[in-house]
C-alpha cells in the first residue's frame, strides 16, 4: 500500500507542477503588456511600471514563475488589483458559498441517484426499470443551469417559497444561508443524480450476475440481506469513483449555476474577475480548482484502491 | 462438410451477420432527433419564418400563436427562427470542437500507444493534466486570452475534450498491438504508422465515434453554458445559451422565453446521447454477443 501510495503522491507532484506551467504559460501568452491590460490605456507610465513592479513583470520569466510559485507555496497569492485585498482570502471566502453547494449538490445526488439505481436493478426489463432509465436520460440531457431557471420560475416566480438569487450570509443564519442555496444544489443534484442511477445500476446488475450472491440466496440469505449486505457494498466500489469525480467536476462546474443564482462563489468570482481584467486572481483561482479536480481525482484513486485491495496488488 | 451442415453453418452465419449491426431503438430515435436538428441548421441558412434578428416591439413578449409557434422575445423576434438560426451555432462548436479533440486526441493516443516508453509517459501525463481543466474553467483561460467569442470557446471546449479521446485511442492501440496479425506485421517490417492506420484505426474507430457523438453533446452543453455567461457567441447572432440568460430577465412577464431555447438544447442533447448509445450497441460485439445468447 505504501508503495502504491508514494507513487500516486509523486504523480500529484507531477500534475499540480504541470498544471501550473500550463496556466502560467497560457496567461503569459496574452497579447500585450498585462499591466496596460489591467489598467488600461488612460493608465499613467508611473502607475504601470508600480503594477508591473508589483506582479513581477520585469523580471526574466522563470523569475516570474518562480516568485508566483513561491507565493502560492507559501500561502501568498499576491494582492487582487481591483478588491485591493489578498486574494488567498478572497477564495476562502468565496470558497465558503461553493463548498457547501457542492457538498448540497452531492447530498441531493447520492440520495436520489442511489435508490434510483437499486430500484432499477431490482426491477430489471420492467416497467419501473424503464421509467427510471428514461428519466435518468433526459437529466443527463438537461442543462443544469436551464433546470434551474425553471425550478426559480417554479418556486421562487410562481410560487414565492424560495428565494429567487443572491445569498444570505452565514452570519444572518445558516438556515437563510442554505436556503438560498437550496435550488442551484438540487440543480445539479439532479443531473448527478441520473449518472449515478445509470452507472449505479450497470455495477449492482454486474454484482448481482456473480457466484457470491447466487450462493448468499441458496443459503436462504433474505433478499433484502443479500441486496444490502452483500450486493450494495460491493457496488459501491466503483459508484464511490463515480460519486468522487462528480464532486471533483461539481468544484469546478458551479460557475454558470452560481451566475444564474447571482451566488458569489468561486466560479462567479473567476467570472467577475475576466470582466475587471484581474488577470492575479484569474490565474490563481484557475490554478486552485485545477489543483482541487487533481485532488480530488487522487483521493478518489487512494479511496478506491483502500475499499478493493486488487487495485493495489495491479 | 455434408450440404446439409454447410447450410445450417451458412444460415448460422446469416443470422449472425444480420444481428452484428443491429438497429435498435436508441439508434432509430438518436438519428431521427439529430437529423431533425442538422435538418433545421441546414434550412436556416436560406430559410426561416420571420427575421431571426429585426425587432417588432409592438409584438413583444407574445405567446405561442398561430404567426409565432413559439411567441416573440423582448424585442418582438420570432423565437422559433431565433432557435432555428441558433441550432448553426450549437452545430459549428460541435463540430469544430469534436473535430479538434477527436483528430488531436487520437493522433497523441496512438503517439502515445505506439511509441510506448518515456513518450507514452510524457503524452498521457500532458492528458492527466488537460483532464484537470473542465470545459468552462478551461474556457476563462482562453477568453482571458483571446477574449470573449465563439472561437475561445470552440478551442477551449475541442481542448477540454481531447483526453477522453487519447485515453481511448491509446487503449485500444495497447490491447490491439497485442494480436498475432500485429504482431506479425511488424516482423514482416511494416512501418509502424501504417500498422497504426491500417490495422489499429478501424479496430478502435467505433469506440471513437461513440465517444465523438458523448463529446458532441457535452460541447452542446458547455457552450450553452458559455454563451449564457457571455463569453460565448456575441450578439445579435442567436445562441440558445445566450436566448436563456434574456429570458431569465423576462420570465416574470412571458414564462415562454425561459422554455423554449433550454427545450431545444435538451432535445438535441438527447438525440447525440441515444445516437451514441445507438452506435455502441450496434458496434460493440460484447453486447451483440450478448444479445445472441
């Protein structure tokens, strides 16, 4: 295990020192000088070369890849040019909106992506089976954003029940705060919630098809035991990948549904900053949710290989 | 073999033959819906029932009627053309993008395949990488670059969509090198690359082209959600991104506008998953051999 853990840890290393070139790269690639784009053109000389002297833009380029680094290693991301504050705790703060939205986003998906799924095995070629396959279909078709626009029509337009955007702070309640966040979490709980059913389905089926169980039944093991005791566990190796990387992707794929709820997330905030022209903060919220997807995909590897020890032994 | 076996092993043959491309469901309704949507992409272009972009204010915000099917927006535009001309959009970013990622990801997964080794290490890590930026994060890099347009978002999309393709590409390469024939073309001396494009590519090419129509809807989807930031196609040119992020100014007055243009994007996305599941059960020779027993 340890082996296996050192290797997974040194392809993190790898990836994070990758993706950081990569983004580097790209925003060095913006034509023109990056001060007179942030400042724009009325900008004095003297305020462009403070800027320039102040994001390290004078410098030979590995000098600026190297101070960038050392700040993000060190747990300073620099200063944003437009909120004049740090920008390490502007993402915290932001962070504050997009992690439980997320973690909301998944509750709702698990819950009714998983019952989907046992359902569906359990009721294989029949009527319900086809109902739920149906319906899981088109929640993978439906923009996440477009459900929400309807369910705020719905419950917040028609209705009056739920708050139609914006959100209220956690210090006025966390009951105001999570309903606020209540609609763009079952927006994209839902659409993870069809994946969930459909994959959730295929692996209980494959279970199910296997020796351990056709024995569990002749034993006289009660279905009920042999479905959750036996058949859900072992399903829920590859589901957990599943569940994983949608929370991954979920970090990182907020941006439009915190939009349309006007929420001021991390996504909403990388949004905001093309339109100021902040091009610090663009490049290190770029960087942190990349690095958070990278994570996210590493824990799921460790976690996987811990719940089914053949994956180490590969 | 007596004539009777032969034409029991003739029919057996037959049978399995008539059963190793089979149409299903999936993909008779994934055709239809896609070619419905290609169709009206197509008619746009030289026909729709009013002017997608001239304004009529005095029939603003009009239901569905007789004249407008699908009613008017806020400047009296015929929704139904709007949608029409915007379904060009949805098809070019599909297109390009999947182009994009199909032609590169492919071309680095068989690199990658082939060459084995420390290239192979480099390749997949550069797709490890890659698999970190999702559509639309990647997108705000290449707008910061390059600025809001339907261009960013077509590379940035085609970008986001390459590892899938690569991962595929690079596997089936793996597991067909594997083969005696391989093998023994490349004892006989064959060039490597032409082992690859005659040997490997039609072994791999139905998995892509499943992959390709996956990848087709999931563009739809991200530059829906690119044009409804604005960081995609830029007015006055109709996108349905863009026609749902009006409506939802407006939904308090005309509830029409916030359905139609999701509706639209929905069903198209709809149409390219089954097409795709079509596709794979009519190619993948697990689920034939499958359905055979």
């Amino acid at each position: 295990m340890h082996k296996f853990l050192l290797r997974r840890l040194f392809m993190l290393l790898i990836s994070l020192f990758l993706i950081s070139i990569m983004i580097f790269a790209v925003m060095r690639a913006i034509p023109g000088d990056p001060a007179q784009i942030i400042l724009g053109t009325d900008a004095t000389p003297e305020a462009l070369e403070v800027l320039r002297e102040r994001l390290h833009l004078n410098g030979p380029i590995y000098v600026q890849y190297a101070k960038w680094m050392g700040g993000v290693l060190t747990g300073n991301l620099g200063v944003s040019v437009r909120y004049e504050e740090s920008i390490g705790r502007l993402i915290v703060s932001r962070l504050s909106v997009t992690a439980p939205l997320a973690v909301m986003a998944m509750i709702f998906a698990v819950s009714l992506g998983i019952p989907a799924a046992v359902f569906s095995a359990t009721h294989r070629n029949r009527l319900g089976d086809y109902t739920v396959m149906t319906l899981s279909q088109i929640g993978l078709a439906v923009p996440a954003f477009w459900l929400g626009i309807l369910l705020m029509l719905l419950f917040s337009v028609k209705l009056r029940w739920l708050p139609a955007g914006g959100f209220s702070p956690w210090s006025d309640g966390a009951l105001k705060s999570l309903r606020s966040l209540l609609l763009p979490a079952f927006s994209l709980g839902v659409i993870c919630a069809a994946s969930i059913a459909r994959l959730g389905r295929s692996a209980l089926l494959n279970v199910l098809g296997q020796d351990y169980i056709r024995t569990a039944y002749s034993k006289g093991v009660s279905g009920r035991v042999v479905l959750y005791k036996h058949a859900l566990r072992n399903a829920f190796i590859p589901l957990s990948t599943v569940i994983g990387m949608q929370f991954a992707a979920l970090l990182a794929g907020t941006i439009v549904i915190e939009s349309v709820f006007y929420l001021p997330g991390l996504g909403r905030f990388a949004f905001m900053a093309i339109g100021m022209r902040d091009l610090p903060v663009i490049q290190d919220i770029v960087l942190f949710i990349a690095a958070l997807v990278v994570m996210m995909n590493f824990l799921v590897d460790v976690s996987y290989a811990l719940l089914d020890p053949r994956i180490r032994l590969e | 073999m007596t004539p009777i076996r032969n034409r029991r092993a003739q029919e057996t043959h037959r049978k399995r033959s008539s059963r190793s491309h089979r149409i299903t469901g999936n993909l008779v309704a994934g055709t239809i819906i896609t070619g419905i949507v290609v169709l009206t992409s197509i008619v746009s272009f030289f026909y729709t029932p009013h002017s997608p972009i001239k304004m009529d204010i005095a029939n603003r915000f009009e239901g569905p009627s007789a004249v407008h099917p699908l009613g008017t927006d806020q400047y009296g535009r015929d929704v139904l053309s709007r949608i029409m001309l915007g379904s060009q959009n949805s098809l070019l970013v599909g297109v390009v993008a999947v182009s994009v990622a199909f032609g590169l990801g492919t071309l680095l997964g068989v690199w990658s395949g082939m060459g084995g080794g420390w290239l192979d290490e480099v390749i997949m890590r550069w797709m490890d990488v890659l698999y970190a930026f999702p559509a639309v994060l990647n997108a705000i890099l290449f707008v910061t670059v390059m600025g809001p347009g339907i261009s960013s978002g077509m590379i940035a999309i085609g970008i986001a969509s390459m590892p899938g393709f690569a991962r595929l590409a690079r596997g089936g390469v793996l597991s067909v090198l594997q083969e005696d024939y391989i093998q023994a073309s490349i004892a006989i001396g064959r060039s490597k690359w032409g082992i690859a494009w005659k040997h490997i590519l039609p072994n791999i090419i139905s998995t892509l082209i499943v992959q390709a129509t996956i990848s087709f809807a999931g563009a739809i989807l991200a530059e829906a959600g690119l044009s409804y930031l604005g960081l995609g196609t830029q007015p006055p040119f109709p996108s349905w991104g863009r026609m749902l992020r009006e409506a939802q100014t407006y939904m308090g007055i005309d509830v029409w506008l916030a359905i139609f243009p999701g509706a639209a994007i929905a069903i198209f996305v709809l149409g390219l998953y089954l097409l795709g599941d079509g596709v794979r059960e009519a190619t993948d020779p697990r689920l034939i051999e499958s359905r055979m027993k």
